[in-house]
C-alpha cells in the first residue's frame, strides 16, 4: 500500500490486519432497514465522518446493482476548491490486485497460461528456490516471495525514481524466501508485481494495454486506468496526507513501482460496474469467477480477502498508497456493494465500509467520536516499552522518549501514541488505536490494535 509517513503499517500489514477484522463486526438484526432509513443513517455517520475524522472522498452503498447512496464529501483538490464527486478517480492501491488477478483468469481461459504454471517457466535466470512456486501461489500470497515494500529504507531511497518491472524484479528477485512456496499466508506485493509480468510475458503486451483492452474497455470503465503523473486524466483527485487540524500535499511515488500490485485508478461509480460485471460471464465464466473467489490460506482467494461481516458472506479487499485509501465490500448472497475511497493518506476506509455495510444490514456499529488525550504518569509508560509480534512477522517496537510513548514499525518514521486511559492509547495521524493488555500479576503481556472500536488485533509481547 506504500504508506510513508503517516501510515501506521506498510502496505501489506494495514490489508492484512483489515482482512482479519472483517468477522469481528456484531450480528444482524432481526429487521432490515428500509432504503429511506439506510439513506437517514448513513448521512447521519458519513457526516459525523467529515466533522470528526475529517473524510475526504466517495462513497457507494449499493443494492441489486442500483445505488442507494452515492456522494462525495470533502474536496477532490483542496488547492482549487473541486469536490469530490461519484465521478471523481482516486488511486486504489492493493484494490488493484483483483484486477490482476482477473487478467491472470482471462488468460487462462484462452489457454496462454495455468494457474498451475510454474513461476520459472516465464522467466529467465530463475531462482532456484523458485522451482516449485506456482502462479497460484503469487495469487494467494502463499509465494514465500519477500514483499519489497517491507525493505528497510527501500521506498524511501526509490519511492521518487523511475524504476521498470524488470529492474523491480531484480531487487527481490535474488532475495531468500521467507518460506517454502504453499506453506502459510504472508501478504507480499512482490508476487503480484510478478504476475504483472507473466500476464505481459503471455499477453505480448503491456501490463497496462492489456487491461485497457480486456477488462476495461469491455465493460465501459470510463473512470479506471493505470496512473502516472504524465498523463491528462480529467477528474483525477489529489492525494493528501494529514497535517494538525488540514491537510498537506502526499508524497510523490512513482507508479511504476506499485505496477500490479496497486497502479490502478478508479471511481466509486466504475467499481460497482465492475462489482456487477462478476454477477455476469460477460467478463469471466462461472468455473473461472468460482475458482477465483475460492479462499486458499488465511481466508484470501485471488485478489480478494473472503469471510463473513454481520452472518453474511463478504468479497472484499482494501488499498493504501501515498494520499489515498481504498475499500471494497461485496456480499453476493444480498447483491450488497459498499465503496469508499479517501484521498486521504491512512483514512479508515475499511472501518467506514465496514459501519455502511452494518447500517444496510441492520447490525450494530460506532459512530465516529473524537479520541481525546489525557496524561497518565510516566512510570505507567514505563511498562509498554519493548518488542511486539504481529502475525509473526512484523515486529512493532515501542519506545520512550521524555514524557512522550512512540510506536517504530519496519521501514517506518516513529510515531506518536496519545494515551486516553492508563491502557488505551490513539494515533492521530491515522484512526488507529492500541490497547496494552496485563496478566493478573500486572504484567504486560501483549498489545491489540483495532480501527474503530473493534476487536483487536493481538500482538504479544515478545522482548
């Protein structure tokens, strides 16, 4: 997702930690709201939104392909005053990678590839370590691949400079694996960066033509694409980061880095087109669409997280880059669709689909509230510092300075943590909290991170 700056994890840990909250949100009610009272609520929540945590960007509740909802709030560039609109394109990010993995079914179904290809049959000079990896297993992330986004100082050294496909691929390419292809689940954007190069190594052409050409083209997206800052695109919008009480310009990236893996640009509008186009075989067949919403390891399938949200089954990914955030929710079993998109660097895009999803289905959810800190005695600070493990692979590291706790995580500036309790700390720079957790004896034994008011995520204290 290449947050810098003001993200609180790197591309792959901020999907990854979403992807596991999706089954935390409460039950259904016992009635559904009706389309007047799903509108009441949701201008009720996304206006608290605006006030409160400041959103910027578009919006789409949708049932039975037809919107419910669709509006924008805040600005799509805040230097000439143009709103955001259902029209208005933002950078998807890791939204991106179901795409992808559309383009990678596509050619399967014409017979210029297999999902059961080895990797090392579209490359040259093959890592050895790579002779048992699959193009399935990039699509799960289930490679073993390191994800390049991940290397210690890496985005900041080459964020700003032009880089190809193939001299991206050299950077990890002699990398060791993490793990053996097929043994767990580790998010990797390297192993989408790759699969953008079999689908042009087995198209003949460009990554970006190829989509054009296929996916977008037929199905009328008029508003997606593949961005770059050379090219005139009408009614794309800015990316910002917070700054205090306004916003700042976001950071420059190269879009030949995220490539694949997160390049794309789309509106709230084109991705329920796209959303209805899977409910057809104007795109995919029904035997490539089932084999692509089948989850492998860690609830995720190709491109797409799978799991249940409120008793119902949800298809959804998420997507941060620099000054943008991403979401989409789709529940076919209801032909419900949920869009946010943020222009907005680190915006709980996954928390506000998250709470529009609950309002159509009748569940629980939190309206946005302002955290507020408070001081607590630095002794009780005291006790937080050390090391962290989330999904064994990211260590988040807590530290002191003077009356001040910080949270450094890999590739990463440090950042502040506000505490409002003794034991519940916020960040303000994303909607992001942390709630350290003691045994009976009063020991600190672990940290939960959540977006919201939810169930956390936990990472146990490991030094």
């Amino acid at each position: 997702m290449f947050i810098k700056n003001t993200g609180i994890y790197r591309w792959a840990i901020l999907f990854v930690l979403s992807l596991l909250m999706v089954s935390v949100v409460g039950a259904q009610t016992s009635t559904a709201p009706t389309s007047e009272q799903i509108v009441s609520k949701v201008n009720e929540y996304m206006d608290a939104a605006q006030r409160i945590d400041r959103f910027s960007g578009s919006i789409l509740v949708a049932r039975d392909g037809k919107p419910i909802v669709s509006k924008g709030y805040g600005m799509a560039n805040y230097e000439w005053d143009i709103p955001n609109s259902p029209q208005t394109e933002f950078r998807l990010g890791s939204v991106t990678k179901q795409f992808t993995a559309a383009a990678i079914m596509l050619l399967q179904e014409r017979g210029r590839l297999s999902v059961n290809d080895p990797v090392c049959r579209y490359f040259t000079d093959c890592p050895t370590a790579w002779e048992s990896m699959t193009i399935r297993h990039l699509l799960t992330h289930t490679s073993g691949i390191p994800d390049y986004t991940s290397f210690p100082g890496w985005m900041e050294k080459k964020g700003t400079l032009p880089i190809t496909p193939a001299e991206l691929l050299a950077e990890y390419k002699s990398k060791p694996l993490d793990f053996a292809p097929g043994e767990k689940f580790s998010y990797s954007n390297s192993g989408y960066h790759l699969l953008g190069l079999i689908i042009e190594n087995a198209s003949g052409k460009s990554y970006a033509d190829f989509l054009q050409e296929n996916i977008f083209a037929p199905l009328g997206l008029k508003h997606t694409g593949y961005d770059n800052s050379r090219s005139l695109i009408k009614q794309r919008a800015a990316g910002y980061i917070r700054d205090g009480d306004g916003f700042v310009n976001a950071a420059y990236l190269d879009m030949l880095i995220p490539y694949a893996a997160g390049s794309l640009y789309s509106s709230t509008e084109d991705l329920l087109a796209w959303d209805q186009a899977l409910y057809t075989n104007k795109l995919l067949t029904q035997k490539s669409k089932e084999e692509m919403f089948t989850p492998f390891k860690s609830g995720y399938a190709y491109g797409w997280g799978i799991g249940k949200q409120f008793e119902h089954t949800s298809i959804s990914h998420g997507g941060a880059i620099y000054g943008f955030s991403s979401q989409i929710a789709r529940f076919p079993d209801d032909r419900v669709t949920v869009v946010v998109l943020s222009n907005v660097q680190g915006a709980s895009t996954g928390k506000i689909a998250g709470s529009l999803a609950a309002i159509v289905f009748g569940a629980k959810y939190d309206m946005p509230f302002e955290h507020k800190a408070i001081n607590v005695p630095s002794s009780v600070l005291d006790q937080y510092v050390g090391e962290y493990l989330v999904q064994t692979s990211t260590t988040l590291t807590i530290t002191k300075e003077g009356d001040k706790l910080m949270l450094s995580i890999p590739a990463q500036p440090k950042m502040q943590l506000f505490p409002e309790s003794e034991t519940d700390f916020f960040l303000k720079i994303v909607d992001a909290q942390i709630t350290f957790v003691k045994d009976a004896s009063g020991k600190v034994t672990q940290l939960l991170f959540r977006q919201g008011r939810g169930q956390g995520i936990p990472a146990p204290k490991v030094k």
